[in-house]
C-alpha cells in the first residue's frame, strides 16, 4: 500500500433540490487545492435524506452521476457518494465508488432506517462492496449500517484482512451525535481498520438537525482529524499505510476473531 490522501466534504445540502445539489458541490470540489487520492460526500449529496423517490430517484444514467463521473476525471480521484437510484422499478439508496477512468462500483444500503420508512420504500442490499485505491482495501456502508457490528465486521485470513479502511456516508441527526462518535470509534478498534464517517450540516426537511462531526480513526480509535461541529468544511487528511502494519503486526487482534458466516 501506498500513503493515502482522503478529502472529506462536510456541508448542508439543499432539501430535494438535485441542481442545487450538484452545482454546490461543483463548486466545493473545484475548491480543494491539493491533490487528493479519495473524495467522500455525505449519504444522499443531491437531495438529501429523502424518501421521496418519485421525485428524487434518477437511474445510473442520470444527471448526477454524471456529474461526479465528470468531477472525478477532472480531479483524478476516486469519488464516493449516495443517491436514490430507480433500477427495474425498485429504488435503492446506492453508494456509487468512481474511478477517475470512468469505472463505476455500487453498495445498496443495507440496513434501510425504520423509523423514517426508509424500510418500507427502498430495497435493501445483500452484498458487500471492497474496492482498491492505492492498494488500500475500502469497504464503505451507509449511515445506519454503522449500527450494526456484525455487517462491519472485518475479517483476517492467510494473512491477509479483508479490508483496510471502512467508511460510512451518512446524514446522522445531531440529536444522535454521541452514538455516531462512539460506534465509528469503535468499529475502528473492534476491526484493527482506519474509520471515516463523512455527515452533513444542516437542518433537513423533516426538520432534523445534523452537526455533521465528520471524523477520521486510525486503527487504534484514537481521532486523527474531526471537522468542527455545524461548520460547512473540507478536510484532506493523509492515511499512512506504515502506521497500519506496525498496529496490525505488533498487536495481532486479527487471529483471534471468531469464524462466523451471515445470513442474507
């Protein structure tokens, strides 16, 4: 692996208004001066956390996944987002991962949140994503996969974790910000893996409020960089794959996890 440069994009978002959206954070992403290897946008960056589909849901042909295919050319960095996706008459909230060459790889969101009847409208996915980028194994999920250990959970096999860094794009209500700090620190330390929550700010339309507390940890739990709290801000923070190994060898956690299979 090499060293790893991550940008993390920490803002409000205009309530179920995908031109808005894409021309706020058109904007946004020209601004990030720096080269950096991974851009990461909050869960639902075009409209924002919507179960409105008839409205809001375009297929992967859509606009806005032509703009961040466009965005991740321009900028030669791979691109994680979420939005509402129409696919043979189901919607899906799906996390798209764009390659600079224009490779597309997808998430559909597991766990679907049941007190917005997100459940009840959008289909749920059954498979794991983990992509490469520098050599760097990522497996991302969504918002209220962070809830459940057992979908997060890294394994170590012939040497070899199944993952290196887990990232969750979320819009997590402020009036959860303890359990999001918590459970991101430890999904770090249970999985011996950096931890990256990007969240919005913002106030949304079912009149929830986000402070975002975007964060990054290393393997160990500890915070490496928090965004301030209710503050529109970029943050590029670089992930150092020697920093890993010497954790992963010196404290060898992986070879006493317990086998076990999910269900799906």
């Amino acid at each position: 692996m090499q060293d790893l440069t991550v940008t993390l994009i920490q803002t409000n978002l205009f309530w179920e208004e995908p031109v808005k959206n894409i021309k706020h954070f058109g904007r946004l992403i020209s601004t990030i001066g720096t080269s950096t290897d991974l851009i990461l946008l909050p869960e639902m960056f075009n409209t924002g956390f919507s179960i409105n589909p008839k409205s809001c849901a375009e297929t992967m042909d859509g606009p806005s996944l032509a703009f961040l295919k466009e965005k991740s050319k321009n900028k030669n960095s791979v691109i994680m987002a979420t939005l509402l996706i129409k696919e043979n008459d189901e919607f899906f909230n799906r996390l798209v991962c764009i390659y600079p060459g224009g490779k597309i790889y997808t998430y559909d969101k597991r766990h679907l949140f049941r007190l917005s009847e997100e459940y009840m409208i959008f289909k749920g996915g059954d498979d794991f994503l983990v992509v490469e980028v520098k050599g760097w194994k990522i497996k991302p999920l969504i918002c209220y996969d962070l809830r459940f250990p057992v979908w997060s959970k890294n394994t170590f096999s012939e040497g070899k974790y199944a993952y290196d860094i887990l990232i969750f794009l979320a819009n997590w209500p402020n009036n959860r910000e303890s359990v999001w700090k918590t459970l991101l620190q430890a999904r770090a330390m249970e999985n011996q893996a950096y931890v990256i929550g990007v969240n919005r700010v913002g106030e949304d339309g079912h009149g929830l409020f986000h402070s975002g507390d975007s964060m990054v940890l290393d393997a160990k739990g500890n915070c490496l960089m928090e965004t301030k709290p209710a503050k529109e801000e970029i943050k590029t923070v670089t992930l150092f794959a020697q920093d890993l190994d010497l954790f992963r060898e010196s404290f060898t956690l992986g070879l006493d996890w317990d086998n076990f299979t999910i269900h799906k």
